[in-house]
C-alpha cells in the first residue's frame, strides 16, 4: 500500500512521485514484459484508491478499514434474536 504524507497543496506531486517510483521498481524488476505491466497497473490503482481515501471528506478511519477489511456487511441477526423481538413486539 502506498503512504503519502502531504500538506494538501502537494497531493499532485505526491502521486506524480510515486508513479515514478512504481515505474522504476517495475522496470528493475526480473518479471516478463507482461507482468510488469498488469504490476504498474495494480500500483498505479493502489495509489490512485490512497488517493482518493486523501481526498475525501467522510471519516478517515472507516475508509481505511474499508480499504484493508472491505465494506462492512450488515449481519442479520440470529434466529433466538428474531423470536425475542416478536415475542416482546407484541403489544
């Protein structure tokens, strides 16, 4: 995962580094041409989502848990929980 420390000004420079970092490691990299190809575009979509998670406005913690864990699921709730609630729904 790429990091990018910016002051909000910088983000454009930022992503322009790391795109020439990406390019540089791939391109001393021992793979095939192929490879290295499907590899800087895996990077450069890591850094553009980091990116992206730069620039919202919505809570940094739960867009990097989403990024590493995935968008929360909400989990239905048990059977013994269903019959609580309509055994103590009833009026």
């Amino acid at each position: 995962m790429p990091v990018m420390f910016h002051s909000g000004s910088s983000v454009g420079r930022d992503i322009s580094r790391l795109r020439f970092m990406a390019e540089k490691t791939v391109e001393t990299a021992q793979v095939l041409a192929l490879d290295r190809e499907q590899i800087l575009e895996q990077r450069h979509h890591q850094i553009d989502q980091v990116s992206e998670l730069m620039r919202t406005r919505s809570c940094m913690r739960t867009a990097i848990s989403e990024y590493f864990q995935g968008p929360k699921i909400a989990r239905r709730p048990s059977l013994s929980v269903k019959v609580l609630d309509w055994a103590f729904s009833r009026g």
